[in-house]
C-alpha cells in the first residue's frame, strides 16, 4: 500500500519536531542531566521519522530497511529508559526482568539486521513488522512503567514516560490492527505521525521548563482548576469539534488539503518551541503552570496550615510574641535562627533575635521610604542571597549595606498587613540546602501575611490594655476629684463664715466637728487609693445612716425631710460609702428644687429587702437622659459644677451590695430615686 502524500507529510513534519527535540536536549544536557541514553534514543528516533517520511510503499521502498528502523527506534528508547531507571531511581531493576529485556532487544535487533541481508518473502517480512511491533511495543510499555512508578523527585523524566507510553500504546493497537485486517491501515499510519508531532512538542517543551532535577514529588495529578474548571471543559470540547470538523472537511474534499493541515501544524510545533526556547520569562512561567497543574505540591498544606495555626494560637506574653513569630517561619525550611525588624515611626528597628549574631544592632535600622522597604511592600518581594535564579535574585541590588553585617544570612521576607510592610524577618540558612521554587515562594508569602496579622494583633491588644490601664487611672483621678470638691465646698462654707461667727462657741465647736468629718473623710479616701485595708463592712441601721446624711445637708435649701422608719431595719455595708451614696442623691435633689420646694425621704420593707425612696418636685429629667446618660460617668445636668460621676458611683456600689437603684422622674415635675438594699 502506497503512502499518500498527507502521510508523507505528516512524518515529515513529525520528523522536523523531533528534531527540534533532539536540539533541545542535546542543548539542555547539561542542565537538565538528561542520561544519554534519551539522547541517543531521540536521533535515532528522528531518523526513523525521516525513514517513513522518504517512504512511497510499504513493501516496495525496502520493507527490511523499514524492519530495522522500527526495531531501532524501539530498542533506542527501551535501552533508555532501563538505563534512566538505574540512575534515577532509589531501587534496582529485578535481575529476571533486565535480563528479559535486554534479550528480546538484542535478539529483536539481530534479527531484523540478518533480515535486512537476506532475501525473505516481503510478505513475511511485513508480517515480521506487524509481530515485532506489538512486541516492543509492550517491552516499552514495561520499561515505562518501571521507570514512572520508582522515579520520585524528577518531573521532566515523568513527563517523558507519559508521552512515550502514548507513543507505545498507539503502536500496539496499530499494529494489532494490521494483524486483525491482514494489511495495513493508510489513516492509522498518519494518526501516528500527529502522534509522533504532539509528542515531540510536548517533550521538546519539558525538556527546556523542567530541566532541572528538584528534591519535590513528581507524583503526578490534577489541580481542582483543571479538572472542574468550566474554562477547561470549553476548550476540550472546543478542540474536539475542531478536530472533527477538520476531519471530516479533508475526508469530504481530498487529501490535498491534509497536507496544508499538518504543515501548518508542523509551523505552529516550530513557533512554539522557538518562542519557549528563546523567552526566559515564557520558559519560567510555563515551569509554573505545569508544575501547579499537572503534579503534586511540595507541601501538605493542610499539615502545615494546622501546625501554623496551632503554633499562633499558643498563649504568649507580649515578650514572647515576636519570638514565636520568628520560629514559625524558620521551621518553614528548618532554619536555624532570625531576627525580627518592625515598624516605628519612619523607621524599620530590630526588635527580636533568635539564634542569630549581628555585628552592630544599632545601624541595622532601615528608612520605611528606601528602595528596599519600597520593594518588600510594593512588589511583596521575598530576597534570596544565596540563589543561582537570576529571578530570585533580580532586586538584590536593594538590599541595605548592613545586610553583610549579619552572618550566615539566607532569606529576607515581608511582613504585610492589609498590604501595608508592617515589618520583615531575616533567616538564616537552612539546615540542609533548599532551592526555592514558586511553590516555596507561595508559602512564604501567605505565611508572612498571617504571622504579620498575628503580630498587628498582639500589639494592638497590648495597646488596649495600656488604654483601659490609663481609662481606669482617669476614672480613678475623677472619683477623687468628685469626693475632694465635696470635702472643699464643706470647708469653702466653715471660712465664708467665719468672719461673721468667729467669736461664737457653738460655731466654733461646729467647725471643729466639720473639719474632724473632712479629716476622717479624707483618711478614707487615701486608705482606699492605697488599698492597704480592705474596706470596712460593719451592720448599721438604715435609719442612722439616713439621719447622718440628712444632718450633712441641713444647711442647703429645701431641707430634706426625713418620714416615719424603722429602727430596726439593718444592714451590713461600708458606713462611709453608704452615707456617701444617701448624701449625694439628697444633694442632687436639692439642687434641683427650688428652695421653696420639698424634698421628701420614705422607707418600706418588701419581704428581705427595704425600699428607700427620695423624692422631691424639681426640674425632673427626660426619659432618654435617664436610659442613656444619667448612669453613665462624666455626664452631667450640672454645667460647669458636676463631674457627672456621682449617681455611677452610688449605683456602682449600692450594686456591690446586693441592691440596686432605679429612677422615676417626669420632666417638670420631680424626680423619684428608689434605692434597693438587702436587710439582715
């Protein structure tokens, strides 16, 4: 059977891309530490392409020549991959297995060689082809699997065996087609050809993005992009439609069109690998799209998101925040040590060390506006001082001079905040020698995110701390100032009149009682800012502590009046801080009564508690004052003579006691403070 000239077109187009895959590898050899074996393996394979390029007949263009090319191109590639598996791998090949293959390939190889000298029937001959085809091509298929299930940290090996166990598979069922129908199979033959092109091109392209071995797992697999993604489903089925619209157009018109079909993609093979060949920048990001697709990750990420987690969320003291911030990223690549630089004020500062020596800490400080903080922020660039990758080392030239001050420095990353440099950490070298890839670079970056929100958030609760430290201090200094007017405006009074009744015994005598009442009052006070006693709970009768606070207020307008209580009715507090909460809420009321009004004090008992109840008909106040700001501290009616504590103070402690205090007021009618206290 004559070959058409679209076959003949499509095994030389194969036979130019495999080519260019040999140059590849020939050029990459050192790099990519191909054994040359491959290389052998792939001139021979493009010579056996020019072969079935040249070829008009099988049968008529010397059927035993065309016998030992397919012998050669198969023994070329068995013997590469059993040579690959004893290099590339951790285990040895069984002895009964090597020595089977290496036997059928020798005893393959003289055979069609005697064939090739010798004048057998063609017909045989063909046969001889069809039976050696289907032979090598499960002896390939065995070669491949060894090598593909025992190679573990070379990516560029596993793709090689996907694309020669295509190569094999297709062979076999060729072939075994040729020995189902008796001849040979014109649309087969050409499919091989596209089979060859698209193999070609897809090692050509390994060869120069993988081409380098890497201590991570070549398991291959699927990221969840390429397998669920629509945009994946779109352009296979896309693919396919085109394929058989193509297929069906050269079926319906010719043949003549074939041949324009397989040069143009013989052109776009060519286009493509000279553009990935000659691009860097396409080489590296091809690199990152096979890598992230079609294997599996470098890290178990669930595993280390829950060690990272876990390690953050251990309680810590402020001291130790920074410190385990450290740790957490050394462990990263097993790092012996780093050091820790914040934000403060315009300046970046050393804050934390571990396990590392600096030679002077005081220049190792860093403007936020240099070129190095611009880069760590603005392009979230991870500097690598060790790295032979012209990319991981493109923006090294910003490093600050007093990076050299540190020894055995290996890797600075950023600390970003809401993409706001909050700070970047310094590690030391790894234990064992690390190359980093996208996938380290990846991690790093989302790591240093989140020890940099772990930092933000230690800092500012240990800001909130110091605020409600200063917001208990002011609180405190309020409550002091409000008890100290009261002691001044009772001494404020004794001197206004003293003048006037100075030469009286009973004002006299009055006005030592009222300054041994400051005194005491103020003895108070200063033990309970010291808090050198505990305060004093003693039991007293509500009439007494009433009777004294209403005795503090006599000398004010309208006098408060005093109704019918039981003596009997006991409780246990603080004397002073009880008479105090009394004396306030009379004095409140009297300020907002008019002189010539009433302010009236009740008591009734309501099974174990007793209800007191102080009343007068004053401005009243609104609801919303009442709900919203009358127990609040520092809000006040009393514009410029009140500190608006007062009435939180007394609540606060009537609280303490188990009671409670509750107001009933109508604006312009008076006001009804109703205090709730336990009796004993």
């Amino acid at each position: 059977m004559e070959f058409s000239s679209v076959t003949q077109t499509a095994f030389l187009c194969a036979c130019v891309l495999s080519f260019a895959f040999t140059a590849t590898s020939v050029y990459q050899a050192v790099k990519s530490k191909l054994h040359i074996a491959f290389i052998i393996a792939a001139i021979v394979q493009t010579g056996w392409l020019a072969i079935l390029a040249s070829a008009g007949k099988v049968g008529t263009l010397s059927v035993n020549t065309l016998l030992v090319a397919e012998a050669a191109h198969y023994i070329s590639w068995i013997f590469a991959l059993t040579f690959a598996t004893l290099r590339y791998t951790q285990s040895s090949l069984p002895r009964v297995y090597t020595v089977f293959i290496w036997g059928v390939s020798i005893a393959t190889f003289s055979a069609s060689a005697f064939a090739l000298t010798s004048n057998f029937d063609p017909v045989i001959i063909a046969g001889v082809v069809i039976w050696q085809g289907i032979l090598l091509s499960v002896v390939g298929l065995l070669s491949v699997e060894q090598l593909y299930r025992n190679v573990s940290d070379y990516r560029l090996i596993k793709l090689i065996c996907l694309n020669l166990a295509i190569i094999f598979i297709f062979d076999a069922y060729l072939f075994a087609q040729h020995l189902v129908l008796g001849h040979p199979d014109a649309d087969l033959w050409q499919a091989r050809a596209a089979v060859s092109i698209a193999t070609s091109v897809f090692m050509a392209i390994g060869v120069m993005t993988l081409n380098q071995p890497r201590m991570q797992s070549a398991k291959l697999t699927f990221s969840r992009p390429v397998v669920f993604y629509s945009t994946s489903l779109t352009l296979a089925g896309a693919l396919l439609t085109i394929l058989a619209i193509g297929g069906y157009y050269v079926r319906l018109y010719g043949g003549d069109w074939g041949t324009v079909i397989y040069t143009v993609l013989m052109v776009c093979g060519l286009g493509s690998l000279l553009f990935v060949f000659a691009s860097k920048h396409a080489r590296e990001n091809l690199n990152v799209l096979i890598n992230k697709h079609l294997f599996t990750h470098k890290y178990d990420y669930r595993s280390e998101w829950l060690r990272l987690i876990d390690q953050l969320s251990q309680p810590t003291s402020i001291a130790e925040t920074h410190a385990r911030a450290i740790i957490v990223l050394a462990d990263l690549f097993k790092c012996s040590g780093g050091a820790l630089w914040l934000k403060r004020g315009k300046v970046m500062v050393p804050t934390r060390q571990v396990n590392i020596h600096i030679a002077d800490v005081s220049e190792t400080f860093e403007p936020n506006t240099s070129p190095f903080c611009a880069t760590l922020e603005q392009e979230e660039w991870v500097f690598c001082l060790r790295s032979n990758d012209k990319g991981i080392t493109l923006h090294n030239e910003h490093l600050p001079y007093w990076i050299d001050l540190i020894d055995d420095i290996w890797l600075v990353l950023p600390l970003l905040n809401e993409n706001i440099l909050i700070g970047f950490v310094v590690l030391t070298s790894p234990k064992s020698e690390s190359v980093l890839n996208w996938e380290d670079l990846d991690l790093i970056k989302t790591v240093g995110r989140q020890v940099a929100s772990y930092i933000v958030r230690h800092e500012q609760s240990e800001l909130l701390t110091e605020a409600r430290q200063f917001d208990a201090f002011n609180k405190l200094s309020a409550f002091v100032m409000h008890d100290l007017k009261n002691l001044i405006a009772q001494q404020s009074l004794v001197v206004s009149n003293a003048e006037k009744h100075k030469d009286n015994p009973a004002f006299v005598e009055d006005v030592i009682n009222t300054i041994n009442n400051s005194v005491t009052r103020m003895n108070n006070l200063l033990r309970k800012l010291q808090h050198s006693e505990p305060e004093q709970a003693k039991t007293l009768a509500i009439k007494d502590a009433l009777v004294d606070a209403i005795k503090r207020c006599q000398k004010y307008k309208p006098a408060p009046t005093l109704m019918s209580i039981d003596p009997n009715w006991r409780i246990k507090a603080d004397p002073d801080s009880l008479n105090m909460v009394f004396t306030h809420i009379i004095q409140n009321a009297q300020d907002a009564t008019s002189s010539d009004g009433y302010v009236d004090i009740s008591a009734s008992q309501e099974d174990q508690l007793v209800r007191i109840c102080i009343e007068d008909n004053g401005e009243g106040m609104d609801e919303d004052f009442i709900q919203n700001r009358l127990f609040k501290p520092f809000e006040t009616t009393k514009t410029g003579k009140g500190m608006g504590i007062g009435v939180f103070q007394a609540r606060e402690y009537i609280q303490s006691l188990g009671g409670n205090i509750v107001v009933e007021s109508t604006l312009g009618e008076g006001t009804t403070f109703i205090i709730t206290l336990p009796i004993l």
